[in-house]
C-alpha cells in the first residue's frame, strides 16, 4: 500500500566504492555533477564534521513522526545510511542521543534527516555523522504512515534505495547507482586539475584570460571607461 510499506533494497553500491569515494571533497563531486544536484543549505552536519560515505537505506515519514526510523534501524546493516524525508518539518524532533547510540552499536555510516534532531549538544560532541534541517526538544510521535527502500527527495535532490550517500562540511550529495564509477574518476581528475590551479598560483602563472574572454563574449567592455 503507497504510503505504508516497507521494501527490500533491491541494489547498492559497493563497499569498495564506498572507500574509494570516502574523503573525497562534496564540493569536486558536485562540480562534476554539473552543479545540477543538492541536499539544499538547511541540512547540516550536526556532528564533530566526520566524513559521510555509504549506501542509503531510504524512509518516508510522516512529518513529527518517527515509527518508520526506528524500523529502518531494526533493518539497517553496517555501513548504511539511513536518509530519511521527513518533509523538512522542524516542529517535533525525530532523532536524539539514544538512538544514535543504537546507530553506532549498529555500525551504520550514518544518518541524513530531512527534519529536527535533539539532544543536540550530545551529538556535536560526538564523531557519528549525523545531518539534519535543525533542532527542537521536542519529541516525536510513533504512530506512522511511512514508507522504507522507496526513492524519496530531499529539496530537489532524488535519492533511490542503494545510491551513494556522501557528506562533509560543505553538505550533502547523493551520486547515483548508475553514475558512480565514471563519477570517481571524474572526481579525481577534477581534484588533479585543482591541483595544479593551486600550483600555478603559487608561481604566479594562473592563466586568467577565460575572464575577459567571457566578458567580451557578452558584451562588456574589459577595460575600465
């Protein structure tokens, strides 16, 4: 039933590529994305800054309300991400100290809530990577509907059961299933070209001429008048 079930994830990437990607800066990623993909400004790392990298494991939750998360934990396997799209609602809290703890004596990746946490000061003392829209003390309720391993979003950003889930201090990213591979060795050449930007300012040979060559390109004069 559309709004009550839960689902088996039917794929996910690997763990190799989730080493691979682990550490990798979201910023480069985006780039080579197109800038076309985000989680929107509001979700923010909640924690000590630790990197984010695993397989989402996906909730629909009615906003103010938990059930399908902490369904999610009971189904959840080591190295998860449980990303959840609880409609961007700050009114009630859906996480909190205790069920973090559940989530590292899982061994989960980490969490990604598209809502309010509490607890708050716990958790920013802590290393598990935990992303959410912000903070209330107040709690949720337990009543359901909700929906696990559908493709939810997150302010625009698609997110289907097995994708990959990145996160650092910049925000969050999700690279799709199909997509990943040529995506890390896009990443890389991307970070081998920043490289070398880096180096060329240092000696002073950065090449600025893209500038007034896109000025020029539209209409604008490149000199002061």
């Amino acid at each position: 039933m559309v709004g009550l079930q839960i689902l088996k994830r039917k794929r996910q990437v690997s763990s190799q590529l989730v080493q691979a990607f682990k550490g990798l800066p979201v910023a480069n990623i985006s780039d080579c994305m197109a800038r076309m993909t985000a989680a929107g400004p509001r979700l923010r790392p909640m924690h000590d800054g630790a990197y984010l990298a695993g397989p989402a494991l996906t909730v629909k939750c009615r906003p103010g309300d938990n059930l399908m998360i902490h369904k999610a934990l009971a189904l959840a396997q080591p190295g998860d991400v449980i990303v959840v799209d609880a409609g961007g609602d700050l009114t009630n809290a859906l996480f909190g100290e205790i069920m973090v703890a559940t989530s590292v004596k899982i061994g989960l990746a980490g969490i990604v809530l598209n809502g309010a946490v509490r607890d708050s000061e716990e958790i920013r003392r802590g290393s598990f990577p935990l992303y959410a829209a912000g903070v209330s003390h107040r709690g949720p309720y337990k009543d359901g509907p909700g929906e696990i391993n559908v493709p939810i979003a997150i302010d625009g950003m698609v997110i289907q059961p097995g994708d990959l889930i990145v996160g650092d201090a910049d925000g969050l990213l999700c690279v799709p299933f199909d997509e990943a591979e040529a995506l890390l060795a896009a990443t890389h050449r991307k970070m081998e070209a920043e490289k070398k930007m880096m180096a060329d300012i240092a000696a002073g040979t950065l090449d600025k001429s893209w500038i007034d060559e896109t000025l020029r390109r539209i209409g604008c004069n490149t000199e002061p008048m």
